[in-house]
C-alpha cells in the first residue's frame, strides 16, 4: 500500500478506481500484507516457534481468518460465536485457546465437547464449572490458568488488561492456592500457564516484568506446564512514533522457553492484522468556521470507533495527492450526531474539495469488528485486494436490513 506517481495503490490498483466499483466508505485489505505479516512474525519467533493463536476478537472476517488459518495459524477466542466461527473456517481444535472472565456454562460445555486445546481459567467458580461439566462427560480437561501478573504494559488504561484493578486473570497468591486445591483432579490438567498485560505495547518493558513476574511464579505452584501463553498486545506504528522491538521480545522469550523447558503460545491480534486495511471515504462537506475547518466524511464512528472510543490516532491521507503548495489544517468529523464522532486533526493537510476521497489508515485490526449500526447506519462493506484483483470479502448491509 503506497503512492505511484501520486496516487494511492492497494497492491496493484488506486484507490480511485476502487472508489469506481464500491461505494463508500469501505474497509479495505491487502493480502499480501496479511501474507508478509504472518510471515515476517513467524521469522522473529523461528527460534522459539510458538503456538501462534490469531486473536480472532482483532478480526472475525472469515475470508481473512481462512487465508490466517492457511497460514498455520492457530485462534484465540474469547465468545461462543467466535469459537464457532473458528471451527467452522477451519482452525483445528488443537490450535484453539478460549479466554475470557464470563464464559457461561453452554459456552464451556460447547468447548469441552470440541476438545480445543485449553480453556484458560480466569476464576475458580469458572473452574468449579468446568470440573462439573467434565464429570458429567467423564473427560479430562485441559485448562490454563490466566495469572494477572500486576503489571503496567504503559498502554491506553482501557486496553490494559494485566493491573491488579483490572478484571482480568487470577492474583498470584490465588493462582497459587487454586492450583494446589484442584491439582489432583480427575476432571482438569492444568497444561498452560496464561497471562495477557494489555493491548498496543509499544516497549518491551512491561514483557520483561511480566516474564519475571511468571518466572516467580513457576518456582513456587506445584505443577508443570506443558506450555506458557504470553497473550498478544505488541503494538504498531499507527503515527509513525515509534516501532515495537520484535526481536528483542522473541530473544527473550526464547531463554525463557529453553529455561523453563516449556513450550510457548502467543496470541497476537493487531500485529498481524492491524496495517493490512485502510478505510476509505469520501469527504461529504467543507464547512469553514472561524475557528478551524471541519472535514465532514461519510466514514462516522459508528464505521471506526476507535478514536472516539480511546483517542485513538489514525493517519489521514488522500487518495490523490496534490502538487499545490498551500496546506491546511483540518479537523476530520463524521456524520454523526455526536461530538465524539471526530477521527483526527491534522495540521498542514494538502487542500481539500467536496467529494474528494481520503484514507484512514492501519483500521484493520479492531475497526470493522467494532462497527455497529448507530444512527441506523449500516455497517460497511469489506473488500480484499490481491495484486490486480479485488473480493468482496463482506457485504454492506442494506438499510432494508436495518428497518
Ligand atoms: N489475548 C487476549 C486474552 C486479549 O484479551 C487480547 C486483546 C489479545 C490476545 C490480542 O491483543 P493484540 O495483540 O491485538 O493487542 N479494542 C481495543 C483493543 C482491545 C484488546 C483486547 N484484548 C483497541 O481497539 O485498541
């Protein structure tokens, strides 16, 4: 994805061509970006070569899970439906992890029954659960238990997830005493150990604590785990600030491996998937105000929720770029009867027109999966590129299917 001659190209077509065939706004994927991530990410971890669980939560599109899954991938979940989309694409049960704090009981007897690789625990009522459907099945289970490390992953406090405050995991004493209450059960084996710190982590320091936190913790619990799951959360480069250490991460993850004699999973979503799409919309008005000038597009929050939901930043850029001298500074709104539905200021942005189109760029992770129908807007279309050739990997939905 990039300029030639100053315009805009998904692999081997320009954007304002794309624009010709599907109306906006509209997700769009490259392929070969998705196929050189994997790629890419397989390389820094060869040493170690974990279990890659793709966090399906970061994209559901089945079209896209199918190429992950082509790839050798396994899947992350954390719901029923997404579990069920998994097996149905294709992704073996054995490469299946199921996380998540409110796993009901028909979702826990639906993965028991699947015999996907683990169920990670994030309670012991959830563990009093699932020893009671498995005695119902006279089966063993194999659990992880999700330790919440309470550790800082210095990200956006919404999408940490690792922090005593947080919801997530098990408390390292009670972890502990879990373990040794049920560690000779008939009806549960717990082969993992689990912990996930936060989502866009850009340093590799909260890692690095969480990876001692963990190494504390096997020297005290009784058991040993046949694997380490290390979650996902290493971030992009949404703004180009800064760039997360691959390298560093899997040196370090790969001594722990060879010094723990376990094998490791990870569970990467927006690493992956994060950069292979771009949201493309047409600006509907100009309005000029004496304070700034709003960019109003088609594209509202209800297609991209994130920077109204975490102020989250993604790079604007147009379709066609101009040779005019003269910039401008912009605020990009939506539609939306709302303030929040606001992507990004820039400053200096080349001059823009009416039903000119511009790219909001690096939504493919966590951006069409948090579309919803506000305003009774429907949800956009999903378009994959690959080389000179584009799919519609997802239809727009129709007012009709609205009302
Ligand atoms: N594993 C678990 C248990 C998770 O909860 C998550 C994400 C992941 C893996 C994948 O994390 P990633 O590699 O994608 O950072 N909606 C927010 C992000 C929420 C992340 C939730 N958990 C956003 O748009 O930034």
């Amino acid at each position: 994805m990039n300029y030639k001659n100053s315009k805009f190209y998904i692999e081997n077509i320009p954007v304002k061509k794309l624009v010709r065939s599907f109306q906006t706004p509209f997700y769009c994927y490259s392929k070969s970006r998705l196929n050189e991530n994997i790629k890419n990410f397989n390389k820094n971890f060869e040493k170690t070569k974990p279990l890659i669980c793709f966090s399906v939560k970061s994209n559901s599109n089945s079209k896209l899970l199918k190429i992950i899954k082509n790839n050798g991938l396994g899947a992350d979940v954390v719901s029923l439906g997404e579990l069920q989309k998994a097996l149905k694409v294709g992704f073996k049960p054995s490469k299946i992890v199921f996380s998540g704090v409110g796993k009901t009981m028909s979702e826990l007897d639906f993965a028991i029954k699947k015999k996907i690789l683990l169920i990670n625990v994030e309670s012991e009522s959830e563990l009093k659960n699932i020893i009671s459907l498995s005695k119902n099945k006279k089966s063993l289970v194999n659990v992880g238990i999700r330790l919440n490390p309470n550790v800082n992953a210095q990200t956006i406090g919404k999408i940490s997830t690792g922090r005593m405050q947080d919801k997530f995991g098990l408390a390292f004493k009670d972890a502990i005493k879990i373990i040794d209450k049920y560690k000779n059960s008939n009806s549960v084996r717990f082969k993992c150990l689990s912990v996930h710190i936060g989502s866009q982590i850009l340093s590799n320091v909260p890692y690095q604590k969480m990876m001692r936190v963990v190494n504390s913790f096997l020297e005290k619990v009784s058991v040993n785990f046949e694997y380490i799951d290390f979650g996902g959360g290493m971030g992009i480069d949404y703004a180009n600030k800064k760039k997360f250490d691959f390298k560093k991460l899997a040196l370090e993850i790969n001594k722990f491996s060879k010094r723990n004699e376990c094998k490791i999973i990870l569970e990467p979503g927006r690493s992956i998937i994060g950069n292979t799409a771009v949201l493309i919309s047409k600006v509907i008005y100009i309005k000029e105000n004496l304070k700034k000038d709003f960019i109003i597009l088609d594209a509202g929050m209800n297609d991209l929720i994130r920077p109204a939901l975490y102020n989250a930043e993604h790079m604007i850029i147009p379709a066609n770029k101009s040779n005019k001298k003269s910039k401008k500074e912009y605020d990009f709104v939506g539609p939306i009867c709302e303030t929040s539905d606001r992507f990004l200021k820039m400053k200096k942005f080349q001059k823009l027109n009416e039903g000119d189109i511009v790219i909001l760029k690096d939504v493919g992770a966590y951006g069409y999966v948090l579309s919803s129908n506000y305003n009774v807007r429907p949800m956009p279309k999903e378009v994959m590129v690959d080389r000179s050739k584009t799919q519609v990997i997802n239809k727009r939905q129709s007012i009709k299917d609205l009302i």
